[in-house]
C-alpha cells in the first residue's frame, strides 16, 4: 500500500482532537486557533451554516438557542436537533466538527486528507458507530476503523511512547476529560490489549470542577452583591453572558496553571476584580470530584476481578487528568504512580494512528518517554462485542454524577419517538397491556440532563433537578413551570425529595440538604448539614424523617427539629445510590455498589435483611411494604419479599444493561424499570406485572437515556426525566 497522510480523531464530548499522521511515520497534533483541542460545540449561524469550535462558541454569546455543546451526547438519537429554526441531522452536527478537521489536515499537508481512524467510547454498539461513520463520509472522510477509546489509550502509552506493561498485566485507562469520566481496566494480551470493564460518569469532568471553582468565588462576591453575581451565573443578556463567558474561561486557565504553578488569579468580569486562588484551594474544592472518578476506578478494576495490588499501570488520559491531586489520589488507592504526559488530551488521537503493539513490546519512539506522575506535597484530606483482541463487554456505568455547569443558556431538542409507529420496528412493542393509551406530553425543561423527577404526593408537582444549582417546580394538569426555578442554595443539585405536599428537600454539593415551602420559596427551619456529596433522599409519608444517602452510609433526619435521629452503616465501605422508606414509615430500604439493605425503624442500627449478591442500583417498596425492587447491574430486576429476604422474582431483561431507575404503581399493580442500555436507538422504560415476570406487560421507547422515572401518586402518569422531561399519560383507550 503506498504510504499516504491519514488522520487520529478523538471526538469528544466537549472537545475533539486530531493527530496527523505523515507518509513517513511522523506525527503531529492539529491546531486550532493555536490550539491542539477543538471545542466539539456547533452552531447553526442563521444565513450562514454551520459553525464549529470557537466560532461557534462567539455566536453562542449572543445566538444560545442556535448552539449545541455537546453533539456526542446526542449520537444514537434519530430525531434532528432544534438550534434556532433549523432542524439539524446530529449526523450534520458531527459531519460539521469532522470537516472542521479534514480542512485544517490539508492546509498542514498540502494535499487533501481523505484516511481517518476515528475513535468511540467502548460500550458504543454498531448503530452509534455507524452513525459516526456515515458523518465522516458526509464530511470526506474515510473510516478506516472506529476504535474504543481506552484500547487507543492504551496503545499510546506502550506502542507510542514505550511504556512497559508485560503480557497478562492489568492496567487502568483514567480517561477525565471537560465533559464526561471514564475509566477502564484492559490486559495485554499478545496482539494488543483485552478491555475487561469500563465504569463512567457521564456528566462528570473538568467543566465540574470549574463549576465547583465558580461556586467557590460567589460565596464571598454573592454575599457582597447578589445581584451582580447572579448576572454572572444566570446571564439574561448578551452582555452579562459575555461576561459569564469570559469568567468560566479564565477559571478554566486558571485551574490549568495551577497544575505547574502553586498560585495564580482569576480575574471576575462585572465585579473587575482578580481573585487569587491557590493549589490547595483549588484541591479542596475539586477533591470531592476526583475522590468519586478514582472510586469509579475502583469499581472497574473490582468489576474486572483484579485482585487487589494486581494493577501494573495507571494511564493518565484526557485534559483534566493533569490535575496533581486525580495522580494524588490514584497513587495511593492502587499503590502505583500514574503514568502522564504533557499533553494527556492527545492521547487517544494518536494512540488511534498506530497498530496494536504485539509482543514483545517494541523500541521506544524518539518522542518524550513519560515519567510517572509525582505526588504533590501531602494535603487535608448497549453491551456489543467487536475484535476480541480490542474489547469485551462493557460493565455498565454508574448512575450519580454531577452535571456540569451550563455556561449560557442552552437549547437541546428533545426528542420522543411516537410508541405505537417506533415499537414493533423495534420488535419491542407492548405487551398484553395494550387497552390503555398513553399520551406523551414533553415539558420544556430546557437543554440540560434531568437528573431527578419527583412528584409531590398529591401528584399536582413535579419537580425537576437538571443539575444545576436551582431546582424546577412544574403544574402537572397545565404543564407549566410555576414561576422561576427555585435556587436551593446548596451548590449543584445532587437529589430531590418532597416532604409532603408544601415542602420540597433539595441535597447539593456543598454537603447540605434544605427544606424549602414550595409557594413562597422560603426555607423551612435550619439547613441539614450531612457531609460531602448527598446522593440520594427518601422522606416518610409524613414528611417528619428524611433519609439522606451519604457514602456508604444512611443517615435519618427529623426534618422538623433539624436533628440527625440515626446513622445507618451500609457495610462493605461502597457507595450508597438509593433509598426509600415503605409506606408507613416502619422500614428503610438501601441500594449500593455492595448490594441491598433492609432496617426495621424501630430495632436499632442493625440491618434485619442485607443481600450482596451484587451491585443495587435503585429501590422502590411495593405499596403495601411486603416487596421491594432492586435494579442490578446485570440487566435484570430483583424483588424481594421483605418479611423473609427471600428473591420472589426477576424481571428478566429489563434492560441491556444497568438497571438504575425501579418503580412500583400506587396499586402494586406494575413495576418500572429504566436504565442506561438502548435497543437499536432507542432507550425502553417497560412496565411489568410483577406476578407475572416472563415479560414486560409494555415498552415506551425514548431517544435519551431515562435517568429518573416515576409514577404519579394516582397513577395517571409516568415521568421520565434524561434530555428533557416526558409525562405519559394515561387514558382509557
């Protein structure tokens, strides 16, 4: 074969890099704008097409509504996006950032670069990277392979750069990039590499610790000027979203220098004031976030069966890597020093140009060999196979994440398939439960990831955490969002909870729970103060106890009094992902990395059933509290019987993979399960019969990952919260 130019695209959630690879064997990052990362963000410029990068970012300013941040997160969806009044095909949205790049391949080579080896995230199934590869060819390209990030990855590191890893050694792939965490477990093997498990978090990168960096400068400039820092956070003009622009990207600069300097300033548009800010702050504010993605490593590595102290090698991948402290903390949870190089977010690109290094392992190039990552000073503390040599199942990823911070406002079509034309193509259709009609009715939410829905228990509200800092509250019967979202006040809305029907409990970051009366907006009695990072909330019917899911603890609260009654250890030292209390408030149901626990409210501390058979992602009790419902992490849902801990069924394949979303009806009649795995393209919410547990009685189908859904208190509707907010509802038909 005569040797020709060929392109490594990374094309990445929030930014997209390119490695040029010469005839000769050379290799070279693509600039853009001086810059060798290319913001994947696209903008349809009224009269002017589609924009890409920072272009698309400037007319983002004034033009919010015509821009989309983030097109991977929209690829397996089959509806156009919405930007202005241009419906676009998200095959254009990734055809337009590929073209962005095969122009800026032949202005460097001088001659027209046709070759490219695109990568993806390894658990994409064939319909999401065949959508990759119909945008290349929309955009001149032609895919020569799509190969899964953590394999390209890993590829780098020994056939690029010469990294040792021996033949059958493990190592992790730790890939933070601005938008999104994965991490990877892979075995050399002698033609390449193995990948045994993946754990993700899909919102969660280095646009949340710039989040959390932000949050940190108003607790002292809101106290000063509330309103000029609110211009700042929830930017209504053009020249307060300039403003907004130009202070999340010198936070950002900011957080980089201070991986090479220990101190740096961060200058505050509209208050035209620096602010110093130094490495320790910097560490203090971000640990909670690295502290989750080295746990969801952890998970990786115990998901693949890695014994503890078997992990030859951990791969810095991705921009936000370079952050001292994620090595910090690596370095001590695995007991080897990270491997890193100076520009860890042309990693995957490049790692996509070479083959797969056999055994034994080749020369080193002449490039910078990498040096282990040194610890800083100490501070306060779908599943489808391709290539058995390049991958393996994917492990389904975790559901809790933070949402990263929007920095203008921001428009994302959502898009809800109709269920009686999608589902018998689909071959998934509805069971024998076919009499009643579900209406949809989409509730414009805006363009972020709805992390929570819960109704309140007279079924009238709904509130919708999108995971920012504010919280919305929705009219059922008029669909219609009552007044402006409620600012909570406690950093990035982590979980929702009503109360009863007038009080609504919102956890934040910022390691507190506040009880708010939903019609005026006002706090009810003093903040609940629980410790880093609440995941999750369960009130009683009453509204006087509150669960708070906190690490690998439960904890009860009176909410009235705003004491703290219990402290409820789920053993195992693994997180805590869901509660829920029975109806009367008698029990209290936990699920978590370790499995499931039961507590009897009146005996004490200790568990009166626990089952650690495996992973629980979500719980939900049956309504009259003699049956609770797990979701695993194997494609099934689990129910017990809570007066003897016995399984009483599984609810085979409830989905391809992790179940993280359980819910039983008002009538114990039906179950719910949601999860993360998609079928062709789409994503099924089923409903079952729980006596009956062959099949589901009925399958909704969506075009986003439902990662919350809920029955209304009647029963009337279904809530499914992802890229948006869908109400079934149910009418006899």
């Amino acid at each position: 074969m005569t040797p020709r130019f060929r392109l490594g695209i990374d094309f990445g959630t929030s930014n997209t890099t390119a490695v040029l690879a010469w005839p000769d064997g050379r290799a070279r990052p693509l600039l853009f704008e001086g810059s060798p990362v290319l913001p994947s963000g696209v903008c349809a410029d009224p009269g002017a097409g589609l924009s890409t990068g920072r272009d698309a970012r400037h007319t983002a300013r004034s033009r919010p509504d015509c821009f989309e941040p983030a097109p991977k997160r929209l690829v397996g969806a089959s509806t156009p996006v919405l930007l202005g009044d241009v419906e676009v095909p998200v095959a254009d949205l990734v055809a337009a950032v590929f073209a962005r790049v095969r122009d800026e391949a032949g202005r460097v080579a001088g001659t027209p670069v046709t070759a490219a080896v695109l990568t993806c995230p390894a658990g994409w199934g064939p319909p999401r990277r065949d959508l990759l590869a119909t945008a290349a060819s929309r955009a001149g390209l032609v895919v020569e392979e799509v190969v899964p990030e953590p394999v390209a990855a890993a590829g780098y590191f020994i056939g690029t750069q010469g990294a040792w890893l021996a033949e059958g050694a493990c190592a992790v792939v730790y890939d933070f990039g601005a938008g999104t965490f994965d991490a990877s477990v892979v075995r050399r093997t002698r033609d390449g590499f193995a990948l045994l498990a993946v754990e993700g978090l899909a919102e969660t990168g280095g646009a949340d610790i710039d989040a959390a960096v932000v949050a940190g400068l108003g607790e002292s400039l809101a106290a000063r000027d509330a309103a000029t820092w609110r211009r700042l956070t929830v930017p209504a003009s053009s020249a307060d979203r300039r403003a907004a622009w130009q202070l999340w990207e010198d936070v950002r600069t900011a957080k980089e220098m201070l991986s090479r300097a220990p101190r740096t300033s961060v200058y505050v548009p509209l208050f035209e004031q620096d602010l110093p800010l130094g490495r320790e702050e910097l560490e203090r504010l971000a640990t909670p976030l690295v502290a989750r993605t080295v746990a969801a490593a952890r998970a990786a590595v115990d998901a693949a069966g890695v014994p503890a102290g078997a992990v030859a090698a951990v791969f810095l991948v991705g921009g936000a890597s370079r952050l001292p402290l994620a090595a910090t903390l690596l370095h001590r949870e695995f007991g080897v020093a990270p491997t890193v190089v100076e520009q860890p977010e042309l990693v995957v690109a490049e790692g996509a140009l070479g083959p797969l290094p056999r055994m034994p392992t080749p020369a080193p190039a002449s490039a910078p060999h990498p040096v282990p990552a040194q610890d800083p000073a100490p501070h306060p503390p779908p599943v489808d196979e391709v290539a058995p040599e390049r991958t393996a199942p994917r492990v389904p990823r975790r559901r809790r994440a933070l949402a990263a911070l929007a920095l203008a406002g921001l428009v994302v079509a959502v898009a809800v398939l109709a269920v009686p034309r999608l589902l018998p193509a689909l071959g998934i259709g509805g069971g024998p439960d076919t009499s009643t009609v579900l209406r949809q009715h989409v509730l414009a939410t805006g363009g972020r990831v709805v992390r929570d829905v819960e109704f309140s228990p007279d079924g009238k509200l709904l509130a919708v955490n999108d995971g920012d800092q504010t919280v919305q509250i929705w009219d059922v019967g008029k669909r219609l969002q009552l007044g402006s979202s409620l600012v909570a006040g406690v950093g990035t809305v982590t979980a929702v909870a009503f109360v009863d029907g007038a009080r609504l409990a919102v956890a934040g970051d910022r390691g507190e729970v506040r009880i708010w009366n939903v019609s005026d907006r006002t706090q009810f009695a003093r903040p609940l103060t629980v410790g880093a990072n609440p995941g999750a909330l369960a009130s009683t019917v009453d509204g006087q106890r509150l669960a708070v899911a906190v690490g690998d603890e439960v904890q009860v609260w009176d909410v009235a009094a705003g004491l703290r009654t219990s402290r409820l250890a789920a053993a195992g030292g693994k997180s805590v992902l869901a509660v829920d209390f029975n109806h009367d408030g008698t029990a209290l149901a936990a699920a978590g990395f370790d499995g499931l626990w039961l507590w009897d409210s009146s005996a004490g501390r200790d568990p009166t059933f626990t089952d650690h058979s495996g992973p629980a992602h979500a719980v939900a009790f049956s309504p009259d509290g003699r049956t609770v419902v797990t979701g695993s992490d194997t494609g099934g849902a689990l129910l017990w019987d809570t007066r003897t801990g016995r399984r009483q069924a599984t609810l085979a394949e409830a989905q391809p993979g992790e179940v993280p979303v359980v819910d039983f009806s008002p009538d114990g009649e039906r179950v719910l399960t949601a999860g993360f795995g998609p079928v062709f393209t789409a994503y099924p919410v089923r409903i079952w019969d729980p006596t009956a547990p062959g099949a589901a009685q009925r399958t909704l189908a969506l075009t986003f990952e439902p990662r919350s859904a809920r029955f209304s208190p009647d029963g009337r509707y279904i809530a499914v919260g992802g890229n948006g907010v869908v109400l079934f509802e149910q009418e006899p038909g």
